[in-house]
C-alpha cells in the first residue's frame, strides 16, 4: 500500500498501489494490454504496407512489366500516407473483450505467426492490387498482356492500336495516368487499412474508427492531400502535379480505383473472423482438458 504501508514494505514489494485502492490494478492490466495491442496495430500496419510495396514491385518486375509506381510515389506514401495513420493507431480504445482475454505469455513476440501469416496475405494482397489497377488501364487501352510484358519492343516486334503510338502508352504523359491510378489504389488500401485496425481482433462492426478520433483525422488528412497533389493543376500549382509525374482522375478511374481497393477491408474482416474463431477454439479445447 503507497499510504498506509511502511517504506520498509515499499522497497520489498514487487508493485505499490499509489492510492491503496485494488481497483487500480485492474485498471492498470486493462491499460497495459491496450498500449500492447496499439504496438502491434502500429507495426503491423507498417509492416503489412511496406510488405504491399515491396510486392508491388517486385511483381511488377518479374512480369515484365513497366513500373507501376516511381520512387517519387513510394516516397510519397511512407512519408504522408502511412505515418499520420500509423501514429493515430497508439490511440485506439481498448477492445471489449480485452479484460476477458487470458494472460499473455511474457516470452510472447509482437508479431507472433498468425499474425505474420495474415498480414502477409493482406500485403500480399495490395501488392497484386497496385499491379493489377495499373494492368487493367492497359488492358482497356487494347494492349494484351504479352504486349505488355514487352512493352520495350513496342513498334519493333508489335505495334500500338491504330492512333496510338508508344510514346503516348509507355513515356512521360503517357504513364502518368496509369501510375496516379495505382498510386491512388494503393493510398485507398492503406487508408481503410489503417480504418481496420482499429482493433486487432474486434470486427468494425463492433469497434468502429468513430471511436478514435485521432484515426479518423489521421486517414482523412493524407487522403485530402493526395487529392490536392493529384488535382493540383486544377488549384493553380501545375507544377506541383508534374513534379509527382501524376495527373486529374475521371470519375471512372474513382471507381476503377474503389474497386480494386475496397476488397481489402473485407479480406480483414475474413482475416480477423478466422483469428477470433481459432481463438474461441483453442479456449474451448483448453477449457474441457482443465
């Protein structure tokens, strides 16, 4: 006890209660497992988005194909589209099962297996998305995907359909649409990714980003200066839209974009039913052995 015990009794206890109230150790477990599983929404939200990034790329490269994004843009997104959702996820809620969750191991990694396999898949996820919005442009434009995948030999071993030439598909100008597209699909999975990590385990029918302001914030800012940068001409600072190599969307490439990225929150919403499955599982299997 902080008040009524003796200093002797101090120096030998493992933990003092400042206001010799028991209570307070509940509420100090309750806070401690919040900031824990606000550690692991932070890092692996990042992990999971660099791991999209990562396979964007490398997709992209073994495919053949041009680049889907620039270092420019992957520069954009680490630096503006990750961090303020990454830094607003230390202040999500505790999940309303937290008190009711049993004790976790002290030898326990941060990113324990599960973990590590179900945002490999949703990384694994965004990666084939960024390539396949960026994919699909040329597909509609009339060009194959064995086209594609030698897009260096276009006029020498194939040729572009009638009124277009290779410099308008593959050059400058030309590929600033397709990459904004995928750029812009990649900043809309992050940001409902980050929406989705609300809680690690909690479905968003059950805790919603409305219950971390912060979250919202922190999702809504980024997008918004996305969309500055991408319409930027239209505000009066060409220049600035030029610089990021990216260019206005039409209407249909919103919804191009929407559908390639809304599919993310419900793989996480898969995700985490199967996690909270396997979980009531093995309570279950530990329950009848005891």
């Amino acid at each position: 006890m902080g008040i009524a015990g003796t200093e002797v009794s101090k120096e030998a206890a493992d933990m003092v209660l400042a206001d010799d109230n028991f209570s307070t150790i509940v509420a100090a477990v309750e806070e401690g497992r919040c900031i824990y599983a606000n550690m692991q929404a932070f890092i692996c939200f990042l992990i999971s988005c660099n791991i999209g990034e990562i396979a964007a790329i490398l997709l992209s490269t073994l495919c053949g194909f041009p680049e889907p994004l620039s270092a420019m843009h992957l520069l954009w997104v680490n630096l503006v589209t990750d961090g303020p959702p990454a830094t607003a996820l230390g202040f999500n809620p505790p999940a309303p099962d937290v008190m009711k969750q049993k004790p976790r191991p002290s030898n326990e990694p941060i990113m324990t297996k599960w973990m590590a396999f179900r945002y490999l898949i949703t990384g694994l996820y965004v990666g084939i998305a960024t390539v396949g919005s960026f994919v699909s442009y040329y597909l509609d434009q009339g060009i194959s995907l064995k086209q594609l995948r030698s897009w260096g030999k276009c006029d020498q071993s194939w040729s572009p359909p009638d009124g277009v030439t290779c410099d308008s598909l593959f050059q400058g100008v030309g590929r600033e649409l397709p990459q904004t597209l995928s750029l812009t699909v990649l900043v809309c999975m992050e940001l409902f990714k980050a929406l989705s990590a609300v809680s690690v385990d909690s479905s968003l029918l059950a805790v919603g980003p409305n219950q971390n302001p912060w979250l919202v914030a922190g999702v809504a800012l980024p997008f918004l200066l996305h969309v500055a940068v991408i319409y930027s001409s239209k505000l009066g600072l060409p220049s600035l839209a030029k610089s990021f190599g990216l260019t206005p969307l039409s209407l249909h490439d919103w919804k191009t974009a929407l559908t390639w990225s809304a599919p993310i929150l419900l793989l996480e919403e898969m995700l985490k039913a199967t996690g909270r499955s396997f979980a009531a599982s093995s309570k279950s299997r530990h329950g009848r052995i005891r």
